[in-house]
C-alpha cells in the first residue's frame, strides 16, 4: 500500500472517530441533563455577548485589528451578528460534543479490544462491534453490541472468559430491540437474585420502617416520615404484589400504633391474610373503598383542628396519642380508571380520586400515608397530582421504556435484568437497583399468625378502627357509625 494511501487511511479514520465522538457526545447531552444545562448556559452567554456588540469579539479585545488585512476586518464588521451567533453556536456545540463524546468513545474502544481478545467466532462474513457503553452507577455499566452472525447463546457460552477479560461479572446478558443487538449487564459487585426476608428483617430497627431491598450498598430501609407516600410499580409475575405484603408485614412488626386500611377490589383476595389482624380493614368493592377514603379524610381533618389548637405542625404518635394510618392500595388501576359505560361506578371513581388527592397533599402532617401498588402508571390510574406527592417509587422491570420513564423519569427500569424481584428503588435524584425481599405464602402466613397473637394481648391503635360498610358516598341515607 503506498504511502499516500497509508496517510488518506488514517485521516479517514480520524474523521470517523471525530464523527463518531461528536454523535455519541450529543446522545449523551440528550440523556444527562447536566451536560445539556450546560450547553444551554453557554448557549445564553453566547446570545448575550453577540447581541450586545458583535464587533468588539473580533477586532477591539482580541488585538487581531492590526494582524490582519484592511478589507478583511471591513468584511467582518459587515457580516450580521446572526452569522457570528450561529457560528459560534456550532463551534461550541461541536466542541461540547466532542468532550462529552470522548470518554465513551474510549470506554467502547477498550471494550472492544478485550472482546477482540476472546475471539468470538460465527459463520463467513460475522462480526460484532460495541455501539454504546452506559455507566448506569458506580457499580454498574451496560454494554450493547451490534453482532452481525453470531447469536446470544454464543455469549452466554463464552461469559467466563468475558468476565475474565473485562475483570467485572456478567449480571446478565439479554438481546435488545432485535436478534442483533447484545446487551451485557456488567457489574462490579453482583446482587444476589434471591434475598429472603427473614434473611433481613433484622434491619427493621427504626420506627415504622420497612425493608426496600439489597443493593450494591447494603440493605435499604425507609421510614414512612421519609416518603411520605410510595409507588410500587412493574409488570406482572416481576415482585410487586410480593414486595407490596413484605412492606405492610414491615410495618405492621415496626410500628407500634398502626392502623392499616386496605383497598382490594379482587373481592378482597389478595389481602385476605390482613383481614384476621384487629388493626386492618379490607375495602372490597368501588362503595367501600370510597367510605374507606372519606372516612379516613374526615379523620385527616380532624387532626388537623388538633394540629391547629395545639399548635404542633405534625402528628407525633407518641405524644398525641394518634395512631399512624397506612392506606395500601392494591391495583389502584382498577379503582381509578375512568369508566364510562356505569354512571354509578363513574361517580365512585372521581370520589375517590378527589378523597384521594387531598391526602396525597396534606396527609403526611397528619400521620397519614399512602401506598400505591400497580401495574401501569399514567394519569387515568393515578392523577397527575397525586405521582407529584409520592416521595418514593419502587419500579420493577417494565417492558417498555415509555412505561420506565412515566415511572422513574429515566429507563433504568426497562434495562433491568429479566430476575424477579430485582426493581429500581427511586426517591429524589437518588436511583438504586435493587433485590427485593421475598417472602413466601407460608411465611407470611406464619408472620400474621404473630402478629395475631401479639396483638391478642397488646391492642395496637390508640383509638377504635373506623367503619368503612357502604354509606352516604353513594347517596344513601343510611348513617355510617362515626368511629371515631
């Protein structure tokens, strides 16, 4: 090969590698709002300082006026300050790509060199090339290579030495949106895929606490104070029913004055076990669950005229003698998707979202918190108001990633390894993977039992449970005993 041919090869290749820098840098400016702030602040000192006077950038501060030619600083007086906007909007927006693009660009080179170490065979004319490298946290990274020929079982034949190449374990590998693409879920420290709960329990050592999960940091609990309202998200058969139990068997042990109020429409069979305890009531159909709602807001105001002649700003259970009050919904879908077709079950439905946006605002001062589980999140199954006061959401795996972003606000749901019970713990701009507790049907048999003999003994609430059989919500003139 001769050397002009040489020389015209490594300049091609620079290109690419420019080209290639300059893309993934603009994906990932799209991605990281961090980086995309930035771009727009560069953006607005830009507009700022050409509007204000174009001409002092080129020829009065930058001590060029006497370097170059007469004609060519007249040139340049001439030329509309929009030009030299766009111009250096461009230079800084390619430069900006650049620097972002650059250290994923090197991550995807590096990856790419310990792979071609393997040898990764298949069929005439096969190949595989690393199209994105993706830090999800300090101890994960998601690779996706495009592999032309050469199908997921040859990785999954290959992981140890993949691991041995890379120096990192392989979570999982899973194809992506077809045959082609090859996802490698790496990580520096692997979760376990089973965390029993008894295996955790231990760390329920704060008041009303229960158990999120294991992550790459430890064991994660929460308080209810911390939320105060929970999200509990993911598809079916992926944990959430099952985390939905762990969570209120949590708070049930942790919590020495609860009353636990329950919306199941499966005709209460999904929170049978409850029923047995004194400190739980089920609402089983729309009529009862809007009662359960109403009751429960008329005893939010009541705290709150407590509240205002004490002058205290929250409720301390302790020194107020109040007990706290969870109200788990299960499925919240069915209870808050619009319907049509009944007038009847229309008017249950928009009562029990307005009871319930009340609470979602000014339930946590009263010693009131919500928890809801289901499958799909959007504004026809829990208002738009309502997702805006829930302080923590749990996201196991979803299918698509339009459903981990109206959850999460990002993907990181839909990238989860197909494992039940791993999910993504969300609260702020704190984003954890998690295995969540599993806690079998015998054990949260044996739990209740417990618990029903503990509280045989020792009532758990300060004040009697409230009446939640079908009343005025309907427009009945039968009077609902106060229970208060």
């Amino acid at each position: 090969m001769s050397k002009s041919k040489t020389e015209e090869n490594k300049f091609l290749k620079i290109i690419e590698s420019l080209s290639q820098c300059v893309w993934l840098g603009l994906k990932k400016m799209w991605r990281n709002k961090k980086e995309y702030y930035l771009l727009m602040l560069s953006t607005t000192l830009i507009i700022g300082a050409t509007t204000f006077n174009h001409r002092f950038l080129w020829a009065t501060h930058l001590g060029i006026q006497n370097e170059l030619p007469k004609f060519l600083v007249n040139v340049l007086y001439k030329i509309p300050w929009e030009v030299f906007f766009f111009a250096f909007l461009f230079a800084i927006l390619l430069f900006t790509s650049i620097l972002v693009g650059l250290r994923e660009f090197k991550l995807m080179q590096e990856f790419q060199k310990k792979l071609n170490r393997i040898g990764l065979n298949g069929a005439e004319g096969a190949f595989f090339r690393v199209v994105s490298v993706n830090n999800v946290d300090e101890f994960k990274t998601t690779l996706v290579i495009k592999s032309v020929g050469i199908g997921i079982d040859k990785y999954q034949q290959r992981k140890s030495d993949i691991e041995a190449s890379f120096a990192e374990e392989i979570d999982s590998i899973a194809n992506g949106s077809n045959p082609q693409i090859i996802i490698l879920y790496l990580t520096k420290r692997k979760l376990p895929k089973l965390v029993k709960y008894h295996d955790v329990e231990a760390q329920l050592v704060k008041p009303h606490s229960f158990i999120i999960g294991e992550s790459m940091k430890g064991v994660v609990t929460r308080t209810l104070e911390s939320l105060p309202h929970l999200l509990i998200a993911g598809t079916t058969g992926g944990g959430k029913s099952v985390f939905f139990k762990q969570t209120l068997v949590s708070l049930l042990k942790s919590t020495p004055r609860l009353q636990l109020y329950l919306l199941d429409l499966k005709r209460g069979v999904e929170m049978k076990e409850f029923g047995e305890l004194p400190n739980v009531r089920i609402a089983k159909t729309e009529a009862e669950a809007c009662q359960m709602l109403k009751k429960v807001k008329d005893e939010m105001d009541r705290r709150f005229e407590y509240l205002e002649k004490t002058g205290n700003k929250e409720i301390i259970p302790a020194r107020d003698k109040m007990d706290k009050i969870v109200v788990g919904i299960d499925e919240a879908s069915v209870l808050y998707s619009k319907v049509k077709a009944n007038a009847t079950k229309a008017h249950l439905i928009n009562t029990a979202r307005e009871y319930t946006d009340e609470l979602a605002k000014l339930a946590r001062a009263a010693g009131i918190h919500l928890i809801f589980a289901t499958q799909k999140v959007s504004k026809e199954t829990i208002d738009t108001k309502v997702q805006e006061n829930i302080g923590g959401r749990v996201c196991f795996r979803m299918n698509t990633m339009t459903n981990s972003v109206t959850v999460l606000g990002n993907k990181r749901a839909f990238e989860l390894p197909d494992i039940k019970g791993r999910a993504v713990w969300a609260s702020g701009n704190e984003f954890l993977e998690i295995q969540a507790p599993f806690l079998e049907d015998e054990e949260l048999k044996s739990e209740i039992e417990i618990l029903q003999e503990k509280f045989s003994s020792n009532y758990p609430c300060f004040r009697p449970m409230m009446d939640i059989s079908e009343g005025e919500v309907l427009g009945k003139k039968t009077q609902i005993p106060d229970g208060n």
